[in-house]
C-alpha cells in the first residue's frame, strides 16, 4: 500500500441501515476520527478514497457515515476493509515516534550498520525493534537506555546494545 497512508482501523461490520459503518480502531486515539475529513479503504491493492459525511465514537468504537454509502448493503461491501488516513493528516507526537516513521530506518550502533528496523513488536512492557542485516535478526529494546537517538527525516537510528546484544 502506498506510503502515504496509515493504518488507523479496521472496518468491523455495517451498522444500522443507513450505511454506517463499526470501525475497530487500531489507534490510541479513537476521537481522531472525528477530526477527520476523508478516510481511504483498502482491501488487497484496491484503495478507495471516501468523503466522511458524520463520525461519531461510541464505546471505543468509531462509526463512519460516507458520502455516496447509503445503505446497509452498499456499507457490507467494506466488511474487513482497512481505514487509512493521509500521512498529512496524522499529528505529530512529542519524543516518540510512529511505527511507521520507524520501520525501514538504519539502524547504527557506533557507526556500525546493524540493518534495517523491520518490524515493531509490542510486548506489554516495552516495544521491541526487529533488526534485520549482516548479523540476522537483532531485536533491539525499545529504551531510553538503548536507543540513543532517532533522526525520522534522515531515516537514521542510533543505538547501544545491552550486555549479551552487544557481541554481534
């Protein structure tokens, strides 16, 4: 899917009969939705850019009006449909950064290219980094401690290894 767009949902069913649709969000803040003016839904390569008439949030849920869905049967046609938003639309956050701002960064550990971050995984306690290059999958600890600096715009991290990560 196209870089520009992230993943913010994901479409759980129609609701009612007046084509909204249930969205199972997939963000810390469901209220984005509210702010937003358009939405795009993809489904393998197919993306479609909808037009939001109303959202609302209910019970952690977001509930979506789309221009030109109008009933119950034309809103069954985005069952299981990922909602994305346009990179533009997503707000910047203070000392931390997106999964999607992460994954594709180098990562360096004293100028040393360990690989490329692949994948974040969240484990309760804190993230973790996949690393993947020369040295195979290295999973990184997502920690002031560890992770010494992050450059988004030049697709750059920098990073310590803890004791036993280190003697790659």
């Amino acid at each position: 899917m196209e870089k520009t767009y992230v993943l913010v949902g994901r479409v759980a069913k129609p609701q009612g009969i007046a084509g909204e649709i249930k969205v199972y969000p997939l963000t810390d803040d469901v209220n984005r939705f509210c702010r937003l003016r358009e939405v795009i839904l993809t489904r393998d390569d197919r993306a479609e850019i909808h037009r939001l008439v109303r959202a609302r949030v209910d019970q952690g849920y977001a509930f979506l009006t789309l221009e030109g869905v109008d009933s119950r049967d034309l809103a069954e046609r985005y069952r299981g449909c990922d909602v994305r938003i346009h990179h533009r639309d997503v707000p910047p956050l203070k000392d931390r950064w997106y999964y999607f701002e992460l994954e594709g960064m180098q990562v360096y550990e004293h100028d040393v290219l360990l690989g490329t971050l692949a994948k974040v995984l969240e484990t309760g306690a804190n993230d973790v980094y996949v690393v993947q290059g020369k040295f195979g999958d290295i999973c990184v600890p997502a920690l002031k401690s560890v992770v010494m600096n992050v450059d988004v715009e030049k697709r750059r991290m920098d990073v310590v290894l803890p004791v036993g990560l280190a003697d790659l």
